[in-house]
C-alpha cells in the first residue's frame, strides 16, 4: 500500500492507451471471459484497477486479504464464473496454506497478477526479503509461474497462461516486473 | 457477553434443520472440521462443497459461488473460530450486498477439533455484533431451534445478505467427510449445473 513519500515512476500509470501494459492485460482478461476480478490494491496496478471498475463487464472490488480474493474466485469458478485476483508480492506471501488446501488440490484454475516488488530498485528492505519468498513457494507447489518483463510479450504470456490454466485445471501466477511496468521508485 | 439468553443447541441438529428446508437445490459451504462433518453427516447432496483446509474461507468461498449465480441461494456454515480468521470477508460481503448469501455461524467459544481450547473471543466478543459493526444489519442470533428455522425461512426469501450466529454445544461432529478434493469440487459442480457427468 501506499505511503506517501512513495510514487510510481512516470512510466506506470499513465494514460490508459489499449496498448499500455494494464490495457493489454484488460483486453486479454475480457477476450477470455474473466469478469470477476477481486484485488487488494497497490500503486502499480491503480490504472489498471480503476480501469476494471470503469468498465461494467468486470465485477471488481477491494478485499480485506489476499486469501479471502482466492476463496471468491474459487467459488466463483466452481459457479460457472471465472475470475483472477490482482496482489502485490507481499500479499502472495499470504497464500501458501490456500494455495496448497484449496486451490491446487482441488484443481482450480487460479489466475494471479502479482505486482512485483521487492526487485529492480527497491527501497523498503522488507519488501526485498519477502520477494525472495514467491517463486521458492511457487516452485514447492509445481506451480506454473511467469515472470512478464517485455510489453511484447504480455498478450501472449497472459492470453495463453489463462487457457492453460482453465484446460488443466491449475494455477498459474503472472508475475508483473518492474521492467513492464515501471514498478514503484522511491521519489524523494 | 456473560449475560446470554441464548439457547445452547447442538451444531448436528441445526445443521439437519437447516438441510430439511432446501427444496430450490440451494448451494451449502461448509467450513472446515467439524462444521463440515456436521453437514456431511446431515446427508451428502450435491450441492454441498466441504473444506479440507484453508480456515477461515467458508464465506469467501461462498461468496464467490453467489456472485456466479445470483439466481441460487447459498447457504455458508462457519465456526466461531474460522471466521474470526477472517473477520475482513463480513465488511466485503457487506459491501457487495448479495441478496442470495446466508452465513450461518455456530459459535461453541472452542476449537473444538484441536483440544477445545477457548477462542481470544470466547467471553468477550459478539458475533452478532461484529457483523453488525461490519455492515450486516441482517445479523442475528437464533434463541433456540425453533428461532433459528424461522430465521433461515426469512433468509430463504430475503434480499439482502442475512448473518445467523447460532450458540452450539462442545460435541464433536458427528460424521467424518470423505476427504477427496477432486470428487468433492466436481460433484459440486455437476450439482450447481456447470458440468455435466463424462
């Protein structure tokens, strides 16, 4: 979450031109029929957040905790509905039991964008710390995961990541580095 | 909270009342342990989804299960303990105001499944009033069996998320879920008529 000496770097969040990284990831969310998309916030994802709740396709809304998004989406999926939960690397660091007590073993097609923090300019040392934890947890459970570094290869990774994840019944973890999106600089 | 009117009743009991009134193929989430086995116990449907883990998550789950259908009532059943995991889920259910989501509390103070030690909120906190607090004006405790079947038929009809807090004695569940993640999500889905059988 933001605090206030912190800004995003210029590059993120502006404009919100379909060929912008959350404007890709939008269209490609929408392409594969994912309407419900519960987060808990962080500054790299705000334009594409406030984008998802501007458009009506998409039920979007806050969670207390990251956990509580993977069990809506859960639930919504065994409805008939698909849905992919936006968090920032500290927040999957709460997931491991719900990954390993719901989703894997029960075969649901998870979908998550984690904002990478913790990398490539980082400035809060126990941000650096918890993102050493993600890919090892990742990796314990098998789980498909990919680290998205270039605009070019965004749409393809995500549209793609969604369809396996869905066939195969797993989850898959797309993991937004700072090189696509400008990740969060300390500014003063 | 030491001055409760509330009677003590049995989780295997209400859980059996509660499975005798669906008729409209309702959606029932059970949380984990007990809670579960209760409802397993109560007679195995297939609209029934059971928890193996991921404490706390009974609602979420059920949540998401009504936000895909709104045309379905769906029923949750929590333990006092599980939800004080993740007392952040009443402000989001509150917020989203599903008309078609009742969460069914039963509340014994213990972890029971663990050694019946007594929750941080045993003596202390209300449920009833947590969720109020949260958003959920439709929260409430059932005085006895007979308030509670009349407070799920009011839910049964309702348009708004409604909250039963039911105060339950410390006995075990009654059953034992068969713990097979795979069978339990697909029958749940053939039951709300997302897949077919292969």
């Amino acid at each position: 979450m933001a605090i206030a000496e912190q800004r995003t770097s210029p590059q993120a969040g502006q404009g919100s031109s379909d060929r912008s990284w959350h404007g890709i990831v939008l269209q490609t969310l929408k392409r594969n029929e994912i309407s419900l998309v519960p987060y808990v916030p962080d500054r790299v994802l705000t334009p594409l957040i406030k984008n998802l709740h501007a458009d009506p396709f998409f039920t979007t809304f806050a969670t207390a905790r990251e956990e509580e998004a993977v069990g809506i989406v859960s639930g919504a999926w065994m409805g008939g509905r698909r849905g992919a939960v936006l968090m920032q690397t500290s927040g999957f660091a709460t997931l491991a039991n719900v990954l390993a007590s719901l989703a894997v073993p029960y075969q649901i097609p998870l979908i998550m964008f984690v904002s990478e923090r913790g990398t490539l300019g980082e400035f809060n040392y126990g941000q650096s710390l918890v993102c050493r934890t993600m890919r090892p947890v990742l990796d314990s459970l098998a789980l498909e995961h990919h680290t998205i570094t270039r605009l070019d290869e965004l749409e393809f990774i995500v549209d793609r990541s969604i369809k396996q994840a869905v066939t195969t019944q797993a989850p898959v973890a797309l993991i937004l580095n700072p090189l696509l999106t400008g990740g969060k600089v300390f500014d003063k | 909270m030491n001055t409760r009117n509330t009677k003590v009743m049995n989780r295997f009991d209400v859980t059996s009342r509660l499975i005798a009134k669906l008729k409209h193929e309702e959606a029932v989430i059970g949380g984990i342990g007990n809670t579960n086995f209760d409802l397993w116990a109560a007679g195995h449907r297939p609209q029934n989804f059971y928890m193996l883990g991921s404490m706390g998550l009974a609602f979420p789950i059920a949540l998401g299960v009504a936000l895909a259908q709104p045309d379905r009532r769906v029923f949750a059943l929590e333990g006092d303990g599980s939800l004080l995991m993740q007392l952040g889920a009443l402000s989001t259910i509150a917020s989203l105001r599903p008309k078609n989501l009742v969460m069914i509390v039963m509340d014994n103070g213990i972890y029971q499944i663990t050694g019946a030690q007594p929750t941080p909120a045993a003596s202390v906190a209300d449920i009833v009033a947590i969720a109020t607090g949260c958003g959920l004006s439709n929260s409430a405790w059932a005085a006895d069996e007979e308030d509670f079947e009349r407070l799920v038929d009011a839910a049964m009809s309702a348009a708004e998320p409604h909250l039963i807090a039911v105060r339950i004695d410390d006995k075990p569940g009654v059953g034992t879920t068969r713990r097979d993640p795979v069978q339990i999500r697909e029958r749940f889905m053939h039951g709300l008529g997302v897949r077919e059988p292969l």
